[in-house]
C-alpha cells in the first residue's frame, strides 16, 4: 500500500487515490507528519473523506458489483468482457482470478482506522472541535469500515480483521499480514459497533447531495437492518424492525415538509402510508427511474456514490450499455428475464405487463440478447399506446456519470417485510394458545405484505382510461390462506425487481441458503443459466457451502507464510496447481 504520509498529503492536496499493491503492507506514519499534520478538525475531515474516495474508485466499486451479482441468475457474459469476468459468470472461480484480490477494501479500512485513532488527538489540540463533530466523525469512520467488512464477510466469509491502523514499523513485514476472523465473529463485531455509534450520527448534513453521499443515520440504519436478517439471532428480527421504523419516521417527517413546501407539485406521494417518488405525477410514467437513477441525490437514496464530469462511475460505462447504438455491453442480461415477461406468467421475473422496471432495467437488442440499462439512461420516456404500457424513449449519459446506489428506501421497506416473514416463521403450530397464534401470524402477514405491496404500486402503472393495472394482491391472490413460505417467495421475487443489476441479487441467494441449511433453492434459481454440460458440474461445485464465497486470492495466501488460509472449497484447485 501507499505509506499513510503519502495518503494524507495527497488528501489534504485534493488529489486522487489509488489501490494498495500489498496486503495490510502499510508504511508507517512519519513523524513530522504527525506533528504538522493532525493539527485541527480540518485534518480529520480530509482524511474522513479520503476513506470516502477510496470506496468510490475503481477498484472497491468493480468488486461491490461483481461480487454481487456477477454469480446471480440476472446475468451473463456480453460482448468483450474479460476473461476474470467470463470465468465468474460461468462458475469457473479460480483463485488466481483478479476479483479474489481485496485489498482496495483494506486501504478504506485503514483510512478510517486512522481517523479514529487521531481525531480524539485532534479533539484535544483544536478547541472548535467540538465534541459532537468528533462524535459525528468517528460514526462515518467507523460506518465505512463496517462497510468495507461487510462486503468482505458477504464475498469470502472469513476474512482478516483489523481495527488499528498501520503507523509504525514494529513487528517487520509480517505484522501485516492477519489471521481471518470467522464470518460470525466479524458480523457481531460490525452490528456492535454500529448499535454504539448510530445514536452519534447527523441526520442531514447541508446539502442533499452530502446528505445522501455521507453516512447518516438512516444509513446505519439500513446496514444494521441488513446484517440483522443475515445473523438472524433471537430477537434479530425485531430490531430489524425497530431500525427500518426509524427510517420510515425520518422519511415520514422529511416527506410532510417537501409537501408542505411544493403542494400540488409534490413528486412524492403515499403507498400504505409510506412515502416514495411517484412514477407517472403527470400521467407520463419514468419519473421515478429519472429521479433516483438519472438526477441521482433523491428523496429515496439513503447513501450513494458521487460521480460527475471529473469522476466518471468507472463501472456502468464499462459493463452496461453505455449509448443507443451499441449491442449490449460486457455483461447483458439473463435472457429469461426478458423473455418471460413478455408473456406474463406466473413464474416470470415480472408478474405485470405495467411493471414500469422492465423498461427501466433492460432493452431488447434482438435475438433475446438484453442490454442492461439501468444506470445507463440518463432520463427514460414511457407511454401508454393501443391499452399497454411501451417504451417510448430514452437518453444515454455519453460518458457514465451515474451515481451508485448502495442503500435506498425501498430496501428499507423491503428488510422490515423480510423480518415479518420470519417473526411468522417462528410462530408455533397451534396449540392451546391457537387463537392468539393465528391472530399474531396474521398480523405479522400482513404487515409484511403491505410493504412489500407499496413497493410494487409505484411502479404499476396505468393511463387512468384504459389500462387498469393488477395489483400485487390480484396477481398472488392473497389472502389469510397464503402461507408464510408463500409470501417469502412473494418477497424475493420483490427484491429480484426492485433491486435487479444493484449488486444485490447473489447476496440474497447467499442468505437465502445459509437460512435454509442447503443450496437447494440458491442451485433452482442459478441453474437455469447453465447448459446441461455445465450444470452438473455447477450443482457439484455449489454443494460445498464455501463454494457460495469467493476464494483468498493466491498470492495473498502465499505471501502470509502460512498466516491466511484457502477457502476450504477451493484446496483441490491449490493441490492441482501444485502437481503441474
């Protein structure tokens, strides 16, 4: 990695950041730096937002998506990619592949470690530093490290943990480098830290674009509702709850004065009492895509990152299509999800003909070859032609400029939902007790399905004389009959839709089967993708429960001298490479 004193000169001088070259190898803090350096509250905000540069680059923002969802049934290979890329998408990981390689999330980590370790220094030195900016301070800082771990833990299960930063030389070469921690350890760790500092986090900075490109409170809010569905320890389910109420109380209180202030031109308006951004104000469907995903900064984003005319979002332009008259871009979308909703069955990704993100997620570039293009519009035009929704227009950023969304609202929703569901799992078969047991499991039924309902109405659209839209409770039928593994599926398929090419969907199946004890329903989803000469091989591969995760990259395990260890799925392609 770059020496500490390179990364705080270059933050204080505005310059751009780049990745580690070795694991955890930091160079330590000089001590002239130190002395001129970390002076007053300013330091603390440069290097704060260096941490926040370094997530954003290249080499964190590539690895969030393709760890997300590269593996998923949303995608397959597209034109031009890269070999890495191919390998992953077909299920072929190798551990010399370039994306087992994480060290980018360890320089953020190290960044906020920094940070945390001299802004109660700075504190002390700078009288105007006062104690609720220093509170503020190490909430972001210590948000951004459990960030950086979470999609470690998430992509690789056990990894090595570090909360101290790097600053002297004791200990030679071989103090960087750091046993892994288990998945289960670190996952306590993070919600620990997060359940300390949420109540030290702003609610709003100045501006909305700082609002939503810093970490605030509902922020850490959504990350502790995430990792709660994840751990799923008793009493998990209801602080999942308990954070997405908080949100829905910022957003609720947010909602009435942006009401109050536009009136009848309020783009926002109530869905079972939960505020989003209308889709069709004026009857001309697309506002909500052009809201969230084009301007970007919008009521719903809860953290995003930042790009412009300087920083171009360095994966979008790259792996999506990126203008009108390309074919598709390095990755395209699984053909099922096009194919399927043209005829609108009960098994398709998208269930209703004037579901608005079919439109706003692929372009059928013929062939049943779909380009991928959420992000990829700038704005996006739909219309209401012959009784049927259609796409009408849209333009293309010429060079990527799109913000990318690692947190919204509608996921919020989408986690109290979940959290229902399995309150309801847990319900006893009826007893003596059968009364209050039937009354609870619908209670908690149907508060799941009112979320997972308003979700979906913002983007059904009709043109209010000819198209009368089915509603979510038409298309399921449901009722006090539906069962609770019923309306799990009902929520996945939501999440699926709402959240489709956000680096999302492998993450799911990954919960999904660590809550099941198998991969039995992760292999139904992901099968379809495979030839039947491929599909063997997959299904014995993904039997493995580590096989869900990436493996260490190579080198990585090499250069520890035995400190890191493979990934146990992965040792038969070390023992193989070792016999050649």
């Amino acid at each position: 990695m770059k020496s500490i004193k390179s990364l705080l000169i270059i933050a204080l001088l505005g310059s751009s950041f780049t990745s580690c070259n070795d694991f955890l190898n930091l160079e330590p803090l000089n001590d002239i730096v130190l002395e001129n350096f970390w002076t007053d509250k300013s330091d603390v905000e440069s290097v704060l937002l260096g941490a926040y540069s370094a997530m954003e680059k290249s080499d964190c923002l590539l690895r969030m998506s393709v760890w997300g969802e590269m593996r998923s049934d949303n995608v397959v290979e597209g034109n031009g990619t890269s070999d890495d890329i191919r390998q992953i998408c077909r299920e072929n990981l190798l551990h010399t592949n370039a994306y087992c390689n994480y060290k980018a999330f360890y320089d953020v980590v190290n960044r906020a470690n920094t940070v945390l370790y001299f802004a109660p220094q700075v504190a002390a030195k700078d009288p105007n530093y006062i104690i609720d900016e220093l509170l503020a301070n190490q909430a972001e800082a210590i948000a951004l490290r459990c960030l950086s771990y979470w999609y470690l833990i998430r992509s690789f299960h056990d990894v090595p943990y570090v909360t101290e930063p790097s600053i002297d030389d004791e200990g030679g070469h071989m103090k960087f480098y750091v046993p892994q921690s288990s998945f289960e350890t670190i996952l306590d760790s993070l919600i620990s830290d997060l359940e300390g500092i949420k109540k030290y986090a702003v609610n709003k900075f100045s501006s909305d674009e700082a609002t939503t490109c810093r970490i605030t409170k509902s922020t850490i809010c959504a990350m502790l509702a995430d990792m709660y569905l994840w751990r799923g320890a008793p009493g998990d389910w209801d602080k999942c709850i308990a954070v997405c109420e908080e949100v829905n109380a910022l957003k609720l209180a947010d909602y009435e004065k942006i009401r109050s202030k536009e009136g009848k031109n309020c783009t926002l308006k109530l869905y079972n009492g939960y505020p989003l951004i209308c889709d069709a104000p004026e009857d001309i469907p697309g506002n909500s895509y052009n809201e969230i995903f084009g301007t970007g900064n919008s009521f719903e984003s809860l953290f995003e990152f930042p790009y412009n005319n300087d920083v171009k979002n360095p994966f979008v332009g790259d792996y999506y299509q990126n203008n009108q008259s390309t074919n598709v871009g390095r990755i395209k979308a699984f053909e099922k999800i096009g194919s399927e909703f043209s005829s609108v069955k009960g098994n398709s990704v998208f269930e209703q003909a004037q579901d608005v993100r079919y439109y706003q997620n692929v372009y059928d570039r013929g062939s049943q070859s779909y380009a991928i293009t959420k992000y990829a519009y700038d704005d996006l035009t739909l219309s209401f032609s012959s009784g049927s929704l259609e796409y009408s227009g849209a333009s293309f950023r010429n060079q990527v400029q799109a913000n990318w969304i690692i947190y919204r609202y509608t996921e919020v929703l989408l986690f109290e939902a979940e959290a229902y569901i399995m309150k309801a799992k847990q319900i006893a078969p009826a007893g003596e007790d059968s009364l209050t047991q039937v009354a609870a499991l619908k209670e908690y039924k149907d508060k799941a399905f009112n979320l997972i309902d308003a979700v979906n109405a913002r983007s059904i659209n009709s043109d209010n004389f000819n198209i009368t839209p089915n509603t979510l409770t038409q298309v399921i039928s449901y009722s006090n009959s539906t069962t609770v593994n019923e309306l799990e599926s009902v929520l996945f398929k939501e999440r699926r839709r709402e959240l489709m090419f956000e680096g999302k969907r492998w993450y799911d199946l990954v919960r999904m089967a660590r809550r099941d004890g198998n991969q039995e329903r992760l292999l139904s989803f992901v099968e379809k993708k495979y030839d039947s000469a491929t599909l063997s091989a997959v299904k014995i591969k993904l039997k493995n429960p580590y096989a869900m995760y990436f493996p260490m990259a190579k080198d990585e395990v090499r250069n520890s001298q035995g400190v890191l260890k493979q990934n146990p799925a992965y040792k038969d392609d070390e023992k193989v490479e070792q016999a050649h």
